[in-house]
C-alpha cells in the first residue's frame, strides 16, 4: 500500500504540487477548498450518481495529499494547519458518508445500521491514532486509514450502487478490526514501557 501511495506522489501529486506552489496557493486553502469537493460529492451520492461522486472523492482525497506536501516544502508546518487538516479530513470523510446514507434512506434499510458503523469504525481509526501518539506511542497496525477507506469508497462507486453496500460493510467491519488492534497494540506498549 505504501508503494501505491509513493507512485501516486511521484507521478500525479508532485507535477500539482509544483503548480498550486508556484501559483502561491496557502496550503490551509487547498485544506478548505478539500471540504468544498465532500460537498459537492455528498450531493452526487445523496442523488445516486456514484461515479459522479466518485470523481469529486477522488480529488478530495487527492487535495489531502496537496496541502501536506505544500506545506513541507515551503516551510508552512504549523499547529494550525495540521489541526485544520485533521479535523477537516473527518469532516469530509463523515460528509461521503452521510451523502450515502441519504441515498439508502428508503431503498435498502439495512445497509443504514452498516454505514453508521462505517462511521464509527472510521472515526475511532482516527482518534486511536490521534490519541496514542499524544501518549508518544506510534501504532501503525491496522490496514483501514483513510487512504485505503478512500480507494474502497472509489472503487465501490465506480462498481455502483448495487455493490456499494458490499463495500460499506467490508469498511464497517475491517475499521472497527483496526481500532481493536490499535488498542491492543497500545496497551502492550503501555505494559512494556
């Protein structure tokens, strides 16, 4: 997974990247603008037009990408802008969601229960990551961030709103398996340290 992200930044982030900096664009924009994309998507899938949604997840997940690397190479890290970034990529993540659970509303009622979970699962890998390296403890495990929940809500889109709840419930219970490993791995730390 991490070889597919690296490619991706070789060939398709850093040639963006070199724009947006030269055009002198502050990475908190790209940030902001990354919510602007969620919402617009949220309308697509609200609508059930998935692909149409999957494009503007697509860019949404790939902004991410560009306000990070702009912000290293010019020297524009702060705890601002890592906050902002943080708390807007839940916001987007969570808008995905609820633009889906619209659209399920009164077709399929029990996918409603496997996209609440999906939210759920999604923001407790968040916070057990985000809450474990306030107590210096780093746990990578788990294969369910958001860049892997990003390519399954892509590729389900693409696939359709037949197979979409397929995908949900596969992101339902492979995110809530990841909070229980970042748990267990933390507490093994806690015992060793």
């Amino acid at each position: 997974m991490t070889e597919i992200k690296e490619i991706g930044r070789r060939f398709f982030v850093r040639p963006i990247v070199a724009l947006l900096m030269a055009l002198k664009i502050h990475p908190n924009v790209i940030t902001v603008a990354s919510l602007g994309l969620a919402i617009i998507a949220f309308f697509f899938y609200k609508g059930g037009v998935f692909w149409a949604g999957a494009i503007f997840l697509f860019w949404c997940g790939v902004f991410d990408s560009f306000d990070g690397e702009i912000a290293r190479r010019r020297n524009l890290m702060s705890k601002l802008g890592s906050f902002l970034d943080s708390t807007v990529d839940r916001v987007n993540e969570f808008i995905i969601y609820f633009g889906l659970y619209f659209y399920y509303f009164d077709k399929e009622s029990y996918i409603q229960f496997w996209i609440l979970v999906a939210i759920f699962g999604s923001m407790m890998v968040s916070y057990t990551r985000a809450r474990a390296e306030g107590l210096g403890i780093s746990p990578q495990v788990g294969i369910f961030e958001r860049f892997t929940r990003i390519v399954l809500l892509i590729v389900g889109s693409v696939l359709g709103p037949r197979f979409m709840p397929y995908v949900i419930i596969i992101l339902a219970v492979g995110t809530i398996q990841t909070t229980l490993q970042r748990i267990v791995f933390v507490k093994k730390r806690s015992f060793k340290d």
